[in-house]
C-alpha cells in the first residue's frame, strides 16, 4: 500500500512518549494509525520508498523500561529495544545463547546493528528476517502490552500469514522470554546462507537446538526463514526427530519430512527449488555437526 | 499535527537549537541544514554506509535517523574528525591517503567514520575484524584492500594498550 501521490512528511505525526504508559495510551488513541517507531531501520527505508500511508508514529527510543536484559535461573528476558549490539556484546547471551548472539551479528553491519531491536525485528514481520530463527529454535515467548493489559503469547505461531500476526492494533511488544537452553552450546546451531556475510536477505536460514543424550535425539528444535510466507518452526520434522539415535537416523527421510514442512518461492534472491535443497543441507549439518 | 519540534543537539561539538520536522533525516539535517557535506547519501536506505555517523558515539548511518530522536545527542561528522584549523589529520586519515585507500572519495566519509568508530573500540583490530567493522560500507572503486591496510596502518601508529575486544 502506497501512499498518496504527494504526501511528504506532513502526512505522518510524530509523538516522543514520556513513558510506557503514555506510549500505550498513544496506541490507543483512535485517530490517525498508530505505529511503534524504534531504532527505523526498516520504517525510514519504507518512508524513504514512499511504502508507508500516513500514521501517527509513536517515538519508542528513549523508552528505557524497553531496554533491560534480565537474566533469570530459568529464563533470560529482554526489552523489545534491545539493539542487535547490546544482544551481540552480552557475555551471557554469547555463552548461553549463542545462535541469538550469530543472528544479531550478521544483521546489516554495525550502523545497523546500533539501531536495530528485536522487537522491531519481530514487529516487521519479514519472513527473512534472520533473529526469529534462533528465536523459534530457544522457544521465545512474546509480552504484549496495551491499556488493557498485557499477555505472553508464544513467538511460534504468532505469525499467522505474510507480515499478519496474532496482535490487536493497539498492542505494543514490550518483552521477549527466552526459555533457559537445557541443551548445552555444542548443541546449538545456526547458519544464514546468503550472497555475503554482512548486508544481506538470506536465502535460507536456519537455527536449531537439539539436546543430545549420547548418540539419541531428547530433544530438538528448528526455526528456519526464506522458507514460508512466515519464520517456520519445522514441527513435523522435530517429531520426526525427536528420540532418533544419530546412527539409525535415515537422513533422507528426514529431509523428506522437513519439505513437507516449507513452502518456499521463486523470488529476486533465489528459487523454491534451491531453498528446498538448502534447507536439507542445513538440517543434515544440524544432524551431524551438534552433540 | 506538529511539523516541527525544538531539536537540541551537538554536531562536532558545536551546540545547534533547530526548529525542525522530528522526522527530517539526520543525513538532511547535516547536509541541508548545517551546510556539512561531508557525509554523502548513497543508497537512502542504509546499505552503503556513505551516510555513517558517529552519534554518543555509536556509528549510525544518518540516513536512517530521524532527528527527533537525538535530543541532546552528540554528532560526529566527518569535518569533526580532523577539524580544518587542526595541526595534522587523525591516523586513520593519513593512512587512507598514502595507502590509497580512496580513489573517487565518495565513500570515503563514511569509511574513514566507520573506521574510527572501530579503532576507538579496537586499537589493534585484526584483519578479519577490520573486514566485520567495514561490512556496512560500500566502494565501487578501491577493491577495499586499501582500506584494509589504512586501517592496520593506522593501527600501527596506536600506542600498544590492553585491548578491549568487541566479541569476547
């Protein structure tokens, strides 16, 4: 959706929110749409394309109480503001979280990853986008808050269809749970394929967690992008996996249940054909690089 | 509907108070209303890097950023890296010029800006940290290998300290 021929800047309002409460209330308010603005880095690019209708944007950036990373026994949650730096500089997401730690990495470059948040990464919705695999793969719970409350939803499944998700037009991400790994480090795994390593829309991308008990499968979960209208979480083929020793492990068969699961298209950066291809690739690297 | 906000910033240590559209780019700002041309405007759309900043100094590509965020912020453009009564350029300045590090200068700017925003951080970057550091900034001319060597040659010129790693 285009918007009108001629509306410059004036076609957009912008208000800086005292606080959370003022933000929330913004979001409430009926007049003109209201759209979370965070570190812009996809909302000026739109604006500068002339892709985005006239909206109220409400200014999220100086709203510190989006900004905390609390580390928790059982799980870690973090602000919707987080940049993609202060994910890439924590000692605890590195050690812990490793495959959030690679994804916000190889976002953009450093310019971008000073501005850009998980929750705007979220929120954009991009079936690309390259932190919702490693998401999917840690079991991400998202806040949403509004004047009416707040709830946890999920992150799997919170996308519905291309850019549609599960949030009503006043709600605001404002957290993102991340679950405690029970599989330690070596049983992560994640790897964004693209034209380079920085600067890039992936052609495929994949993240996994697999908690392995010797050679067995206990537990396994994918998260995989550029594959679907939305981020995947490769179900079927957790279910398939899940128990599996590693040396009975039919791994054809597994990359048979995991293109069932995708639904990937011909595009400007690639084709259905090589996705489906890749994203067997990066399931058999999953399968026998992790322990 | 309010077009413009007071806006109170620095840009190169200079304290500037601007009546301004919140969602003007900072590149604009700079460029249109400041009279700093130094940072170009490549792509519009933050992959090039020909914009890059410094702001509280983090690198940001200014084309990226409305000004309405940078209440009270701190700019760093390039004309602030070696201000033109200085004695002698920055050693990441003079590196670029005797390794050839530029050729039509169009990315230069933002080169030299990301550059510095990575030595400030990293005294002693290898090559591979040089190349992550730089990912965000385009040339069409040099084949970047002599940017690389700026980089290192200006890191030579550093005093050896303890070095604090981006990545640990």
């Amino acid at each position: 959706m285009t918007a009108p021929a001629g509306a410059g800047p004036q076609a957009y309002r912008w208000t800086r929110p005292r606080d959370l409460q003022e933000a929330l209330e913004l979001m409430a308010a009926g007049d003109l749409r209201p759209v979370p603005f965070a570190g812009g880095t996809d909302l000026m690019v739109l604006m500068q394309m002339r892709a985005l209708p006239p909206c109220h944007f409400v200014d999220l950036w100086p709203l510190t109480e989006l900004r905390r990373i609390a580390v928790r026994p059982d799980e870690t949650v973090l602000g919707a503001l987080t940049t993609y730096t202060e994910v890439a500089e924590h000692s605890y997401l590195q050690a812990t979280y490793p495959l959030l730690v690679q994804a916000a990495r190889c976002s953009g470059g450093w310019a971008i990853q000073n501005r850009g948040t998980l929750g705007g990464n979220i929120m954009n919705a991009s079936p690309a986008a390259d932190t919702p695999p490693a998401l999917i793969a840690y079991g991400a719970r998202l806040e949403l808050a509004s004047v009416r409350g707040r709830r946890w939803v999920p992150y799997s499944g919170f996308h519905t269809d291309y850019k549609r998700m599960r949030r009503e037009p006043d709600e605001l991400l404002t957290r993102i749970a991340l679950p405690t790994p029970l599989a330690p480090p070596s049983g992560h795994f994640y790897r964004k394929v693209g034209p380079r390593r920085a600067q890039a829309i992936s052609k495929v991308c994949f993240a996994g967690v697999a908690r392995w008990e010797g050679d067995r499968v206990a537990q396994v979960r994918m998260g995989l992008a550029s594959v679907a209208p939305t981020v995947l979480e490769a179900r079927e083929t957790a279910d398939f996996l899940a128990g599996r020793r590693r040396g009975e492990l039919d791994l054809a068969a597994a990359r048979a249940v995991l293109d069932r699961e995708v639904s990937p298209i011909d595009d400007i950066r690639s084709t259905a054909a090589y996705r489906r291809r890749v994203a067997g690739n990066l399931l058999e690297q999953f399968l026998t690089g992790t322990s | 509907m309010a077009a413009s906000d007071r806006i109170k910033l620095s840009v190169n240590g200079t304290a500037h108070d601007l009546e301004v559209d919140p969602l003007a780019r900072l590149l604009d700002v700079l460029r249109e209303r400041l009279g700093l041309t130094g940072t170009k405007e490549g792509c519009g759309e933050g992959e090039c890097g020909a914009c890059a900043v410094l702001v509280d100094g983090a690198l940001l590509n200014s084309c990226l950023v409305p000004v309405g965020q940078l209440h009270g912020a701190a700019v760093t453009t390039i004309e602030g890296l070696a201000p033109a009564d200085a004695a002698r350029l920055l050693p990441i300045q003079e590196a670029m010029l005797l390794e050839g590090g530029a050729q039509c200068g169009i990315c230069t700017p933002g080169m030299v800006i990301a550059a510095h925003a990575l030595l400030q951080r990293n005294p002693h970057p290898s090559l591979e940290e040089i190349r992550e550091a730089l990912a965000g900034n385009l040339c069409r001319c040099t084949g970047y290998v002599g940017i690389y060597e700026a980089v290192q040659r200006a890191a030579r010129a550093a005093p050896p300290e303890n070095v604090s790693r981006r990545w640990a």
